[in-house]
C-alpha cells in the first residue's frame, strides 16, 4: 500500500501537538489555571465572537489573544471568552500561520 505524505498543516499540527504535550499542557492543569478559568467564564458567560454577529451562545473555552506566555497565563486583559467552536476555529488558523 502506499504511502500519503502528510499536508503542511498536518505537520504543523502535529509540530504543535507535541509542544502543547509538553508545555501547555502543564499549565492548563494547574489548580491557578482551573479556577482563573471558572472565575473568567462566570464573568464572561457568552461566546464573544457570537454575541458580536448577534447570537447567544455560551462561552465554553477561554482564549489567550495574542498567545500565552510564562508571564500572561492568568492575564484577564488579553483573554477572550469563547464558545468551542469559535475556540478551535481560532487555534486552526493561527497554527496555520505558524
């Protein structure tokens, strides 16, 4: 059987994946990070990007705008309240981008 090589973006995502794995991942498990998040969605409740097109959809995820950083994780000023779908629309194009 032969062999497909992998599209640009499936080595990208696989490229972050790996990172995520070992970096983020951490981070996201802390008991910081878990009630930062809890706290941002409760004042935040509804997905950003729907709420400007005029729909209501709950927030779900909470995005760093502008990525995350060592010293920005807990940053409410560049976060963003979004449902999942919106969420991971967002991550998808800006692993594109690299």
């Amino acid at each position: 059987m032969p062999h497909k090589l992998k599209t640009h973006t499936q080595l990208q995502y696989e490229k972050h994946k790996k990172v995520y794995a070992n970096t983020s991942n951490k981070f996201y498990q802390t008991r910081e990070w878990k009630d930062f998040r809890k706290f941002f969605l409760s004042m935040n409740p509804l997905c950003q990007i729907c709420k400007e097109a005029n729909r209501i959809v709950p927030a779900t995820d909470v995005h760093h705008v502008g990525g995350r950083t060592p010293s920005n994780g807990l940053d409410s000023s560049i976060c963003q309240s979004l449902c999942h779908s919106c969420h991971s629309r967002i991550t998808a194009t800006e692993m594109q981008r690299g």
